[in-house]
C-alpha cells in the first residue's frame, strides 16, 4: 500500500471532493429535478409506498458484508487478493442467506403493508438491485483505498443519469408506482457494469475465512454500528408504513428528502472522501487535526445557510409552484428535518473520524443509546403530534449528537468552535433579515430576490470575519485541483 503524507492525502482528498461534487453537478441537478416532478405527479400515498419499501431493502443492504468492506477500506496494511475473495466469498454467501428467504415470502410482506401488484414488483426489483449491488463492492474499496475518485464518480455519474432519467420521463408518462421500478432497475444494471469496466479485479472464489478474521474483528463492531443505524432510522420508517396512513408517511419521506438533499448532495460526498483519508492519516495526530476542522469548516460553510433557506422559504415554495398545495401539510416537518441537518453536519464527521482510526466500538454505543432515544421518543411525538412528531423527534434527538465532540477530542486536540461558529452566527443573521423581510416576498420574482440578498448578506458577513481562511481554501483547492498527483 503506497504510503501517504499530509500533503499528499489533502490534495488527493480535495481533487476527490472536487471529481464528486463538480462532476457530478449535471446529476445533482437532475436529481433535483427528478424529485420535483416526482412530488408535482404522484401523490402522497405513491411517495410513501416507495418510502416504506425502500426501507425494508435498505434493512437487507446492511448485512450484506458485515462491516468487511469498511474494514478494508481501514486496514493499514496492503490487502491480498486472498482477502479480497474471501471478502467477496463471504459477503455472497451472506447475500444470498438474505434475499432467498426474502423472495420467498415476498407475498406475504406485500400483503402485510397492503401493497399493490405493482407494489409488490417494486419490492422484487429493489431485491434485484440489492444483489447487483453487492458484486460492486470489492473493486469500489480498491477505489477508495487508493483514494482514486475520478474513476470512482464514472459509474455514480451513469447510473444516477439512467436513474434519474427513467424517474422523470416515465413519471410524467403516467406510470405511477411503477415508475420507481423501471429506475431502479436501469440503475443498478448499469452501475454494475461500468463499476466493473472502471476498476477490474481478479474476482474469484475463496473460502479461507482465516485470512480475514482481522477483518472481521474490525467489522462487526462496525457493522453493528450500522445495524443500529439501521433499527433507529429505516426499521422505524417500516414501523412507521404499518401505524400511519401512506399518505402521512408521504409526507414525511417529502420533508426529509428535500431537507437532507443538502447532506447528499454536499455531505455525503465529503465522508467518502474523509473516511479514506483519515485512515491513511491516523498515524499523525497533527494532520487529523487539521483534517477534521478543514471538513468542520467546509460542511457547515455550505449546510448551515441552507438549512436557513429551507426553514425560511420552503412555504413560499410550495405556495407559488403549481401542483404542490397538497405538500403544504409537510411544512413543519420540513423545517425540523432541516434543523436536524445542522447537527448532523457536525457530528458526523467526528463519527467518522473516530471509525477511521479504528474506535469503532466507541461509536457502537454512541449508535446503541441514539436508536433506544429514537424508539422512546418517536412513538410518544407521534401520538402526541401526528405525523409531524416524527420529524420533531428527529430534531430533538440530533441535539445530542454533539456528545461526539467530547470523546472525539479525546484522541485528537482539535477545535470544534473554531471552524464553525463563523458560519453559524452569519447563517443566523441571515435567518432574522429573512424573518423582517419575507412578508414582502408574494411571486417568484420576489421569491428570488428575497433569496439573492440573503445569500449575498451571508457570503458578505462571514468574508468579513474569515475572508482570510476563504481565500486561504480556496487557493489550496485550486492548487490541489491542477497538481498532476
């Protein structure tokens, strides 16, 4: 395994953010727009069967590998192919414990949520992508362990066009329900191909499970992370599709897929990245430390504002567009999602970062008491609030996130104020100019004006007080960007 420096490792890290995020700025686009026509023709009820489903596949998705992959991507050392194929023996074999029994009672989990026909071919084209899925494993950890993500991006780029594509021309042709399917399906198939035209590895069979019983070791703690993420989060929403009507839990999945499209979009492509890089970094103590303030920095630059926006224009939004009344009732559930996404930027990192120096057992009981705290609180919010109490429990759950920071600093002597508190008391001075100016905002000429100077107030008032550290970033990113390395 080649060995990476500080240097080395920010700028393949910036130029990994950059291929992310930059090219795929034609599907993020695209995906914003599939999402907006999805919720202008189909209902609330057809959202919210896609929403439940799909949380019964995402309960599959986290054995398939128990923690195996994560545990390779954090290995110091070099990774033999024995351990690749056994990984890749292992995870099949775990796979298929997974969707034959689910197959064969496919009917019966249908019927229990009351699905229809096409409900119930939605179900199995989700088990389809989930199989498909997991044959990508092994050559995208090769990807991330050698922090190579211009090749990385080339299958995500493909597969989310073919998604998001078939999203937008078959649910404007009337296919309903069915429109999810078709999508899902062209995804999955066209991810596993160029995955394995990008990144080939010599793919093989091997059933010497000791040659990864250190994998193991790292992974199932880890995996036991994510099961519990797993239980407080997509178990909850499966609950949730059988105690509430779907139209309800349409309006829950709508609220929180457009308040967490600013973590998909932004953070999401940040962690890929981190994870990797603070797993070649986790020997220096001085460059974690730089590392994680600089991601602090960068995540709440661009989530912080948004969230603003979110809370602040998102009834304006579902006024003005036409179709999108019958969102109205999601509004407060919007705006606790997005609340949500400000902690959840924080803590996340810090998550990860205590992951990649192999603390995993720590974030096990961080992930132990956050799902007790979800399954006690959501219930009674529900009873007491509807709907609407999920999100709210959501809120209030993510406030205790920022434990993390205090084991965190434990291994590490970062800042945690330093990089964000700039862009927290500018994206608050945005929040009451829009709270004194949104009464005038009655078309979507003032909508966007309205927008215009809150985003420009905000840019403006933290340049003033960290226009150093802006330039400082932005001249390293574009140094990073054009180095050949």
């Amino acid at each position: 395994m080649e060995d990476f420096d500080l240097d080395t490792v920010a700028r393949k890290s910036v130029k990994g953010i950059f291929a992310l995020v930059s090219r795929t700025f034609l599907i993020q686009v695209l995906s914003v727009a599939a999402s907006f026509i999805l919720t202008v023709f189909l209902d609330p009820e057809s959202f919210g069967i896609f929403f439940v489903v799909s949380s019964i596949v995402i309960f599959l998705n986290y054995f398939q590998d128990i923690g195996l992959a994560a545990a390779l991507i954090q290995k110091k050392e070099e990774v033999s192919k024995e351990e690749l194929r056994a990984t890749f023996t292992l995870q099949q074999l775990l796979v298929l414990a997974l969707i034959i029994p689910t197959l064969l009672f496919s009917k019966q989990i249908a019927d229990f949520y009351s699905l229809s026909s096409e409900g119930h071919i939605l179900f199995l084209a989700l088990i389809g992508s989930f199989f498909l899925s997991s044959l990508r494993t092994i050559p995208t950890v090769i990807m991330e362990r050698r922090l190579d993500f211009n090749k990385l991006v080339i299958p995500q780029i493909v597969e989310n066009i073919f998604y998001n594509a078939s999203l937008i021309i078959f649910a404007v042709s009337g296919f309903g329900i069915t429109t999810f399917t078709i999508a899902v399906v062209s995804r999955s198939v066209t991810g596993l191909l160029l995955t394995y035209l990008v990144q080939p590895w010599p793919i093989g069979i091997s059933f010497r499970f000791s040659a990864i019983k250190q994998l193991i070791n790292f992974g199932l703690p880890f995996q036991a992370n994510t099961l519990l993420a797993l239980v407080k989060d997509d178990l909850l929403i499966v609950y949730v599709g059988k105690i509430l009507p779907f139209n309800q839990v349409g309006y829950i999945g709508f609220a929180q897929k457009w308040a967490f499209l600013p973590l998909r979009l932004i953070m999401d492509n940040v962690i890929k990245i981190t994870f990797p890089s603070y797993s070649r970094l986790q020997h220096d103590p001085k460059a974690l430390r730089l590392a994680i303030e600089k991601s602090l920095f960068l995540i709440s630059f661009f989530i912080f504002p948004t969230a603003v926006f979110i809370i602040q224009y998102s009834e304006f939004l579902i006024d003005l567009i036409p179709r999108y009344s019958k969102w109205e009732p999601a509004i407060l559930s919007l705006s606790f999602f997005a609340l949500n996404t400000v902690f959840s930027s924080i803590s996340t990192p810090l998550t990860n970062f205590l992951n990649a120096i192999g603390k995993v057992k720590i974030t096990l009981y961080f992930m132990v008491f956050w799902t007790v705290l979800t399954w006690v609180i959501t219930p009674i919010f529900i009873l007491s609030a509807g709907f609407n109490g999920f999100a709210a429990a959501s809120f209030v759950i993510s406030i205790s996130s920022i434990l993390v920071y205090l084991i965190a600093k434990r291994y590490v002597n970062f800042s945690f104020t330093k990089p964000v508190i700039r862009q927290l008391l500018a994206a608050f001075l945005m929040f009451i100019i829009i709270s004194i100016t949104k009464q005038m905002i009655n078309s979507f000429p003032t909508l966007f004006m309205n927008m215009l100077m809150a985003g420009a107030l905000y840019l403006g008032s933290l340049y003033l007080v960290a226009g150093r550290e802006l330039v400082k970033t932005v001249k390293f990113i574009m140094i990073s960007i054009r180095s050949k390395s």
